[in-house]
C-alpha cells in the first residue's frame, strides 16, 4: 500500500498524473486536483534549476525561454534515478541530439557534454597528482617505457565545433563578444586541479599523445604517435605543462 501510494504520488509530482491519488486524498477547500497539482510545479522548478546550475552556457546560448521547455521536456523523458541532484542531467547531452527545436544548433549536444565533464571533473574521487620529483628519479633509460593513470577528474573531449571558444565566449563577464568560427573543429580535456576545474583546447599531436596514454600505451609510443601527427611535438613542454596541471595521478614502468 505504502508503495502503491508512493508511486502515485511520484507520478503527480513528475507528470501532474493526479487521477491515481485522488481517491486518497482530500482538500479542506478548492481543488483536490489543483492543490495536487502544487507539487508538480515545484518539482518541475527545482529540477529546473538543478539543469540551469549545470548547464549555464547552453541556457545562456538558446535563452531563458527555450532552456525552461528544453527542460521540461527533458525531465518528462528522464525523471531522476537517484537520490543526488548533483548527479542529475547527465543524459541531456545526447537528449539534445534528438531534441528537434535544437536542430539549427548543432554544436549545443558538446557545449552540453563540455558543461557535464566540468560537473564532473569537480565531483570526481579526490587524488593527489603526480609529484614531478618522482619522475626525476626515473632512469632516463626507462622514460620511453613509463606508463601514465589519469586522474579521476580528467575528462577528454572531442568536436566537430569550436566548443572551447563557444563557452569560453559565453561567460557573463566578457565584454565585447569577439567572433566565432563555427567552422572550425576543437578538442581538449577538462580536469580539476585542487578545488578549481580546468580546461583546454589541443592541437591534434598533443590530443593523440593523450588519448594514447590513456588507452595505456607507453610515453615512448604515445610520443611517436604525436610526431606522427606534427613532428614539432615538444615532449618537454607538454609533460611539463600537464604535470602542472595535474593530468596524472600516478605511473609505472
């Protein structure tokens, strides 16, 4: 019974259903129907703004208006599984590749993943990055055969659009907005340094040479293949870079 109930009032609460819960319930004065009806209001807000909090930019990008039915729409299709609203909108990124008002915003289906590997990246396992001392201490004879791990919060991103110039062109404090090339391809990675998540745009060697560290390959293979995509790749300056950033949590020979 409890769990009879329970449903039916999940169905009011995320499809305004009140037909099921009527004969349990009853309303002092008005409306049973309306005062039931409250509650899907309120669900339908918050979750809302659980969607609004993760995904500012594709909201800044089609405004309030269409962000508000985007959502509805979206939470009648995918109502929360979970207990933590934190964890909730992650499926909106392949939702709005079949969302059909979205069709003349191709780009908005990665500007959504972009926004949900930063959710994610900040919420990942805690894991200290790799000292650089550390990898003073390796034989220079065993460089070539190290392996990396990720660390949790990093996150690899691959377009067809500029999405790291389409949200870094988005935040409420630039002024003026400077022009995009629609045309142009971008890829990147998202992480989390400390407290603060980061991201950047690569150029192709630098993306091949972390894909293949994270598919496990060695630094030694990883570098070749980075060559083989521009043979200017400056191993130096991109271990460095990533090491500052926090790309790796660990590595083995």
């Amino acid at each position: 019974m409890l769990h009879d109930l329970q449903r039916d009032f999940a169905g009011v609460a995320l499809t305004n259903s009140v037909a099921a819960l009527l004969p349990h319930v009853s309303a002092a004065r008005g409306s049973t129907e309306r005062r039931l009806s409250v509650y899907h209001a309120n669900t339908l807000n918050s979750l809302t703004d659980v969607l609004s909090a993760a995904y500012p930019v594709v909201q800044r990008i089609v405004g309030d208006r269409f962000f508000y039915g985007l959502a509805k729409a979206f939470i009648a299709a995918h109502p929360p599984r979970q207990p933590a609203l934190f964890r909730y909108g992650d499926a909106l990124p392949e939702f709005l590749t079949q969302f059909e008002p979205a069709k003349t915003l191709p780009y908005l289906a990665d500007m959504a993943r972009l926004e949900w590997a930063r959710l994610d990246a900040y919420f990942a396992a805690d894991c200290d990055p790799i000292d650089p001392q550390q990898l003073a201490n390796v034989p220079p004879e065993q460089i070539s055969n190290l392996k990396f791990t990720m660390h949790p919060a990093y996150r690899l991103l691959e377009s067809n659009f500029p999405i790291f110039t389409i949200w870094a062109v988005n935040q409420p404090d630039l002024d003026p907005v400077p022009e995009v090339d629609f045309d142009q391809s971008e890829d990147g990675y998202v992480s989390r340094l400390t407290h603060t998540v980061i991201q950047r745009a690569l150029p192709s060697d630098t993306l091949s040479w972390l894909r293949a560290l994270k598919d496990g390959e060695t630094l030694g293979t990883a570098t070749a293949l980075a060559m083989a995509c521009d043979e200017a790749f400056d191993l130096q300056n991109t271990l460095r870079q990533h090491l500052a950033d926090g790309t790796f949590s660990n590595f083995h020979v």
